[in-house]
C-alpha cells in the first residue's frame, strides 16, 4: 500500500476530528506566543507525524507465540465482544442462555 501524501492525510485528520466535533479552524493561523497555541498547520504536522509513526507501529506488533507471557497476551489477539452470548450463539459455542440454563449446540 501506497503511503499517503500530505494532503490525503489533512484530508484524513480533518475528518477524523470534525466526526468528535473538533474543528481546526479554530486555531490561529498565526503563532500566538501569548497563549503558545499550535497554528492550524502545526497542529496538521504533528497529527502527520503521528499517523506516520506512531500507528503503523502500533498496527504491526504481534503478541509473542511463546514464552512466559504468551497466554496473557494471546488474549489480545481477538478485541473483547460486547455481547459475549451473542457472538457464542453466532458461532456455535456451548453458552449460557437467557434464562441461565446451559445451550449446548
């Protein structure tokens, strides 16, 4: 995969932040060394640099295979499920049933 340029990122961070309601025009487009607020395009770069960084290698780590600590990270291989009967139910794994009583498929 390509990376992205300057401007698919802006375009991307703009996006990001409006969807929580954070809107960059806000800040000056001057330095304003009385308050030390970020310009609109310090801000913008440092978001960059964030997302080229930071985020591709968060993406890329793996829990170890083995070792000591392998069990405790295995868990982090599959995010936790919101509705865990549900998801037991979706692919067949004996559960709990609504009523408390075990399900077996």
């Amino acid at each position: 995969m390509p990376t992205p340029t300057d401007d698919e990122l802006d375009i991307l961070i703009t996006a990001r932040l409006a969807l929580v309601g954070i809107d960059l025009g806000q800040l000056p487009t001057e330095p304003d060394p009385a308050t030390g607020s970020p310009t609109r395009l310090q801000a913008l770069a440092s978001l960059r640099a964030f997302l080229t960084t930071t985020v591709p290698a968060i993406a890329g780590w793996l829990p170890p295979a083995s070792g000591a600590d392998a069990p405790a990270y295995a868990q982090q291989l599959d995010p936790p499920s919101i509705y865990p009967s549900i998801d037991a139910g979706r692919i067949g794994v004996a559960g709990t049933g609504a009523a408390g009583v075990g399900v077996q498929r």
